[in-house]
C-alpha cells in the first residue's frame, strides 16, 4: 500500500511508517494543487497537516485513495463532503496535543498573572523596575473553566495543584461527588465568580461568542481571561472595549478570528499592555509534533488495514453494511439530529426515538446510533462518529429510549424524534420519499417538507403578512438565492419556514434576520450532502 505525506512530518511518523514492510512512503511537501492531484493518483492513503488542501480535485484524481489522515484536529484544508461522497475515510488526531495545549493554557496564565513578558522586555531594555510589575498568585484563587472535554480536564487538574479552585461550566458533563471539579450552575454563575477564565470548547454557532458583552459585564473587574481554544469564543471587539474601560484586568490570547491576525481590533488586543499574544502555539511542542505524527500514520495504516478506526471525522458516511431499506434512513437521522441540534438550547437529557411501520420490524439501532451523531456533532472537542456517539450519550447521561410501531398514520414509514434538554423539548419528524430521498417532516409539530442537506436555515415567526417578503430581501441582499421553501402554521399565531439556501449565510445576515421584530428564533445549519439516491 502506498501514503503520501503531502505535509512536512515529524521524522519520527516519517519513521514509524517506513518501518511497516507492506507500506510504500512517497514524502512530497509542498506540491502545487495540479501536483498533489497528480501524486495521489496512485496513492492509497494521504496524511496532510494545514498546508496541502484536498480539494474536490484531488479526490477525482485519486482514484485508488481509501482514506485520509489529518495529523491535527481542523479538517478545514479537507473537502470531507466529497471525500464521504467517494468514500473516502478522513480522520483526525485529536488527542495529541491535550497535554501541550493545557500546559500551554495553564502558562499563558501564570505569565500574565506575574507579568513576565513586560517585565522581560523591561529589563532586556536596560531597565530595573521591580514595583512597576508586581503580579498576583494563583493558589486560592478560583479559575472558571469553560469546557471540560480532554484538554478542559488536563487543566483541572493542573490547576488544582496549583492550589486553585476549580469551577467549570459544561452542560454535558456529569456531575461527580469525587471530582475535585465543581460545576458552576450556568454560564453566568461562573462568569461571576472567577478570578480566571479559560475556554476549552469546540467552534461552533453554538460556542461563537459565548463571552461576549453581557457576560464581561458580569465578570470581577480583577478577572484575567485565557483562550487557548478558538479565535471568536470571547467575543474579540466587546473583550478590547473591556479592556480598554479597564473592567477586566487582563487577557492571554493564543488563538484569533483570523490569523496572522491582522485586522483594527486585532491590532488594538495585541498592543495592549494587559494582554499577553502569542501566534498560536498550542500543539507547538516537540513531543506534541511527534505524537500527532505518530498517530495519524498508525491510524491510517489501521484503516487500510481494516482495523479500528478511532478518530473518524465522516464514519457516518460509511453505511454500506446496514441493510438497504435502512441506508436513506440513517443519512435521515443523522440530519433530523442535526436540526434538533441547532434548535435545542440547554443539555441535552433524553432523546425519545419511535419507529413506524415496517420501520419498527427491522433491527433499527444502528438508524438511533446516526441520530446520535447528528445529534451530539459539535458539542465536544473530539469527533462523534458511529463508533464513539452511544459511549459519549451514555457518559453524559443522556438516556436514550427507543420505540417501535406497526402503525405510521400518513406515510409507509416514519421516523419521530424528541429531545428533552434541562430547557424544555424540541422534536421533529421525517421520512423517505419513494424509497430514495430523505425529508423532514415536521419540526414541534408544524408539517413540512425540507430536503435535509446543504444550507438550511429555520426561521419561527409570528404569523403575519410580509413575512417572506422580508426574508426575501434581506437574503437577496446578502446575494443568497433561496432555492427551495416550505412555509408552516398552527393556530397559535407562529408559523416556521425552512428554507434551502444555494450559500450560507453569515453571522451578520442571521443577525438582520433575527433583529426583525416578528422573528422569535432563527437557525441556520450546514448539513452533508445527500448522496445520489440508489437506483
């Protein structure tokens, strides 16, 4: 079997993967894209890091390529879609760089509290001003981690030897009377609380702009905040105002909304004197290059080989193994727990999942398993795939109920959803058109038709005239064309309408659109392609 490194690769990968005698290696960094697609002609495996983009060119050039490892976490530089359309497996290396990233957080927070990089600048200029950089400690102090997936954890536990109090706040992480780790009521309640915040959270519509203005009011002025996680979790202009009206103390950043980071409120972080920047060196660790190299070349040669696989970004779309009838049902689920994703609010504690007609005379876990993964996308720092989803459900206590019936009132076959979360319950419905195309539909009882992929936005509105008219324009204006449409009402005086978007939308027109005053949520959600339907 053959890999392309398409990357520059830690040697000791580079080692590991010369040392398998059915492995052939071809090194080739910093090929063009006409290149790399020429290269992967004959490849059957590909590692990359930021730098090589498999593009949707280079799968249809790659005709024997099975799968692809990052060797890092973004999959950005990775068409995953067309990868999953062709079957081609793509996975990641989320684990090896928990340590440095912590270490990293857990520095990043000790210099700023002691002050270490002005205060070396001030003497490297040939001064001695030991006043002018008194610090603070960090033992007793409380530090509100936001976050506690793997690296969330490692800093826990660092901290806690540091003599710190920790609170966190994650609504899918179980509550333990042994862990030293006390979780905070809310968002609000550890805003308020600590002396130091550290973010630790996937990028998400959900996390982007979780720290934004209102809860930077609720901070201690003496807070100092850490994100070592995203560029765009702490809302970067309102924590530069904050800053700069000096009611918070302080802000160690290794992450930004683009980087280089180059733009006005940038400029205005890095410059000030409270802020320590460093240009993203969270996985910037010998060992850490070493192990991300090593795992994705021992994870790639695991899937050529047929073994396990841990760390798949797209496994939902290998589904050749369910039963026929099944397939466009579990490419159903995932997306119906996409949109109850994007419409939930709060942790998620029950999913109760009904199966009608010949549905419920079939062996339909593995159907309730891709619900789960559409389900639970986002909501952690690792991939959730059909491997891990029921073990992650289970870990967060979230139960899971499954139920079948002959009986499925207007369609041959129906699949019925309902998410419980700790703020009420949200629930949707869908079937398959004709054995071959996936619909939603119904979502908290408003019937519908919604072809569940690409850019989907749902919008709940009262019930009045010009609403559309409005939507019309405002997406017009953004130049989106909304390419199909379903409009819904009940007697209660809210309507919803779902719409299939030809481009997504930015934050900025979801904004326009929940600023109009009939709006009362609005939701816009990227879902996978729908494969071509079996003929």
């Amino acid at each position: 079997m053959k890999i392309l490194v398409a990357d520059k690769l830690s040697a000791a990968g580079i080692a590991w993967l010369e040392s398998q005698d059915d492995i052939e290696v071809d090194v080739r960094p910093g090929l063009s894209p006409e290149d790399l697609a020429k290269a992967a002609g004959d490849c059957d495996g590909m590692i990359v890091r930021s730098g090589a983009k498999v593009t949707a060119e280079v799968l249809a050039a790659a005709g024997k390529l099975r799968a692809v490892a990052r060797a890092g976490v973004g999959v950005d530089n990775i068409d995953v879609a067309e990868a999953t359309t062709r079957g081609v497996l793509v996975m990641n290396t989320p684990e090896a760089n928990t340590i440095s990233t912590a270490e990293l957080a857990v520095t990043l927070m000790m210099a700023l509290s002691r002050r270490i990089s002005p205060a070396n600048a001030s003497l490297k200029a040939g001064q001695w001003s030991r006043k002018e950089f008194q610090g603070t400690q960090l033992a007793g102090k409380t530090l509100g981690i936001i976050g506690l997936g793997r690296i969330g954890r490692a800093v826990a536990v660092r901290a806690t030897a540091l003599e710190m109090h920790v609170i966190a706040f994650d609504p899918y992480f179980p509550e333990s009377a042994d862990s030293p780790i006390e979780l905070a009521t809310g968002l609000d309640d550890l805003c308020a609380r600590a002396d130091y915040i550290t973010v630790h959270v996937p990028k998400s519509d959900e996390t982007l702009g979780m720290i934004g203005r209102e809860q930077l009011a609720l901070m201690k002025p003496t807070v100092r905040l850490i994100n070592a996680a995203r560029g765009g979790i702490i809302d970067e202009a309102a924590l530069a105002d904050a800053l700069e009206a000096g009611s918070v103390a302080g802000a160690a950043l290794d992450v930004y909304t683009a980087e280089p980071p180059e733009a006005d409120v940038h400029r205005r972080l890095i410059d000030h004197p409270n802020v320590l920047a460093v240009p993203h060196l969270g996985a910037s660790t010998e060992e850490a290059q070493d192990q991300v190299a090593l795992d994705a070349a021992q994870e790639l040669v695991a899937a050529l080989r047929g073994g396990e696989v841990r760390n798949a970004i797209n496994a939902p779309g290998f589904d050749g193994a369910l039963p026929k009838m099944l397939r466009p049902f579990a490419q159903l689920a995932e997306r119906l727990g996409m949109i109850l994703s994007a419409v939930t609010s709060g942790a998620v504690r029950k999913v109760e999942v009904t199966y009608r007609g010949e549905l419920g005379q079939m062996n339909v876990q593995p159907v309730t398993t891709h619900l789960l993964v559409g389900l639970l996308q986002g909501k952690f720092d690792g991939p959730v795939n059909v491997v891990n989803a029921p073990v992650l459900a289970k870990q967060r206590h979230i139960e899971v109920a499954q139920t079948t019936s002959e009986t499925a009132r207007d369609f041959t076959n129906l699949l019925e959803v309902t998410v419980q979360t700790d703020s009420g319950s949200r629930r949707g419905s869908g079937t398959i058109f004709d054995g071959r195309y996936p619909r939603i539909t119904s979502l908290d009882g408003y019937p519908m038709e919604l072809s569940p992929q690409g850019h989907v936005a749902i919008l709940f509105n009262e019930d009045r005239p010009g609403v559309i008219g409005r939507y019309g324009s405002v997406f017009g204006e953004a130049g989106i064309n909304i390419a199909d449409m379903t409009v819904s009402r009940m007697s209660e005086g809210i309507a919803v309408v779902a719409l299939n978007l030809d481009q997504a939308p930015s934050a900025d027109v979801m904004a326009q659109i929940r600023a109009i005053d009939f709006v009362t949520e609005a939701h816009a959600l990227d879902l996978p392609p729908l494969p071509p339907p079996a003929s």
